[in-house]
C-alpha cells in the first residue's frame, strides 16, 4: 500500500509547489475533502479557501481562489487560476 501521494500545485505561471505528503485537503465547490494514499480517481472543482498538505516537514498552507483538481492514488494536482 502506498504511504504517500505525490501533491503537485500549478497556476499559470508555473510549478508552486511539489511535495510527498501524506494527506491534501482542499476547498471543492460539494464541501471540503481530504485525499490520503491511494485514494480513488477523482477530478472536481475547487472552491475559495484554504489547501492543507502535511509533509514531513510539518503543515503547508495556499489559499486558493479557483481552479481544478485530480486525483489519482498516487497523486494528487492542483491547477489553480491564482493562489
């Protein structure tokens, strides 16, 4: 079983960030939800407010204004218009 998921965060301008994390949360416009490895397929779109993603190194935090997200169970990215 997969222990992480591979969070990658993108806007127009490029690659935000890039991480191994064991668990996102995130904003969607049906309620907040959090992907943990191997979750199942998913793609929704994203609401205002805060991305959560616990690395090893502690909390990290965007606020999001919009944008998209897929899920796969082993990764999980991000497309926003602008953080």
């Amino acid at each position: 079983m997969v222990k992480t998921i591979n969070f990658k965060l993108v806007t127009p301008a490029g690659v935000v960030a890039e991480h191994q994390t064991s668990s996102v949360k995130l904003p969607t416009m049906a309620g907040e939800i959090t992907v943990l490895p191997s979750h199942q397929k998913l793609t929704s779109i994203l609401a205002k407010g805060k991305i959560h993603v616990t690395t090893n190194a502690g909390l990290l935090q965007w606020e999001v204004h919009s944008g998209v997200v897929e899920v796969t169970n082993t990764d999980c990215t991000v497309l926003a218009s602008e953080i």
